[in-house]
C-alpha cells in the first residue's frame, strides 16, 4: 500500500469510528485510535504516523524496544498491551506511556516501583476476564473492586480504566452485550469513588459495538494496516 493510499485508508478508519460515536450520541473526540503495530516494521509505523495518528500499541516488548529506539524523534505514544510478565516490567515502566493489562496487583507494584522519578505517571488499564475464559488473562469481575482500589493507591501509577478481550462474536448485539459488561463495571467504580476515563476495548471487527458502549480507545491493528507482509521475530 502506498503512502497516498495508505493516507487514504486510514482516513476511511477514521470516519468509521466518528460516524461510530456521532450515531450514538457522542463525540469523534471521545474516541481514541490506537493503531496496534506488532509485526509491523518501524518504516510502516513511520508511514502510519505521517497520516496523522499518534497512538501506537506493542504486545511483544523486544520487538516493542526496537522500534521505540528507531522512531525517538518522532512524538509518539506507545501502549504496552500484550500479558505482563513481571521480568520484563522494568523496561516496561521505563520506555511505555500506557500499559493495558494489569490483572496482578505484584505486577502492578513492580511497574510503580520501577516507574523512574523523571517520567510521568504509567497510564494503567486494569484487564478484565469478562465472560471468564481460561484462554486469556484477567481479573474476574467479582476481583476488581479490590484490585482497583489497591492499584489507585500506587505511586507513579495512574490509574485510567478498564480493558478487555471479549469472546469472538459475529452479531453486533453480542459484540455490544460484552462491552455493556465492561461498562457497567466501571460505571460501579465510578459510583464508589473511583475516576476512571478509559474504556479500552474494541478491536477491527468489533469497534463500533465497543463504541456504541462506551469505548474511549479502540484498539485497531488488521484494518488499519492491512495484512501483515513480514514476521518481526517477538522476543
């Protein structure tokens, strides 16, 4: 895909996802593209960020290191979204803006810890396990008051929301049945005290659903980049 057209494309993304927000009432604004750049090369991100998004998201922190260091100069955020393993939190903390799967509060004390006094708070999503299956991390819904609260507390930690990886489905009322889910749980939170802003959820064949429910960032990858050209070994 060319330059021209790879412009082209992602500004068609783009107007899905405010067309997604303005139906249901609210703003394009309120909705974050995060473009998910794993197993993408540092020259397509380049391109990517020259179309004009900033937001970039990593699931594999070798890979993830590489391009941060390639792509310096450039002003862009990076998102940690993959599991969190707790070796491999310091370089997390160290190079990261945002991290989106915290379900262990040890990882989450690590990364705090590890945090460096000169960086802004680590933007933090706790994750959620929502329809309990065994193939994916998470908190479980009835375990996230006490997670959060502990998270909350932590210095040099900030945290912002809610994450999940909900079941596959085909249906867009069973897409938008799961992220009510997720949206009902922070809504709880809210209720008790807490001031989360962030809804993570959504991914390429489900983000105007997760829109429709709430999402302020929807994370995109296959839509935005097409299908991937090379394998970027991860670690």
């Amino acid at each position: 895909m060319g330059p021209q057209n790879l412009s082209l494309h992602i500004e068609e993304v783009r107007e899905r996802v405010a067309r997604a927000a303005v139906g249901c009432g609210r703003s394009a604004r309120s909705v974050t593209l995060l473009a998910v750049s794993k197993a993408q090369p540092p020259e397509m991100i380049a391109a990517v960020a020259d179309a004009g998004l900033t937001q970039f998201g990593e699931s594999y922190l070798t890979e993830a290191l590489g391009k941060i260091a390639a792509l310096r100069e450039r002003d862009l955020t990076w998102h940690f979204i993959g599991r969190l393993q707790a070796n491999k939190t310091r370089a997390i903390a160290e190079n990261f803006a945002w991290v989106h799967a915290i379900d262990r509060l040890r990882i989450a004390e690590r990364l705090a810890a590890q945090r460096p006094a000169g960086h802004p708070p680590l933007n933090a999503c706790l994750q959620v396990n929502i329809a309990g299956e065994d193939s994916k991390g998470g908190v479980t819904p009835g375990e996230l008051p006490e997670l959060a609260a502990a998270v909350a507390a932590l210095p040099r930690l900030r945290l912002r929301g809610l994450m999940c990886l909900p079941p596959r489905e085909s249906a867009p009322g069973r897409q938008r049945h799961w992220f009510e889910q997720l949206r009902l749980l922070q809504d709880a939170l809210n209720a008790g005290g807490a001031a989360l802003d962030t809804l993570s959820m959504g991914m390429s064949e489900d983000f105007e659903a997760a829109i429709q429910e709430g999402a302020t960032l929807v994370r995109l990858g296959t839509i935005l980049f097409g299908p991937r050209v090379r394998t970027i070994s991860h670690e």
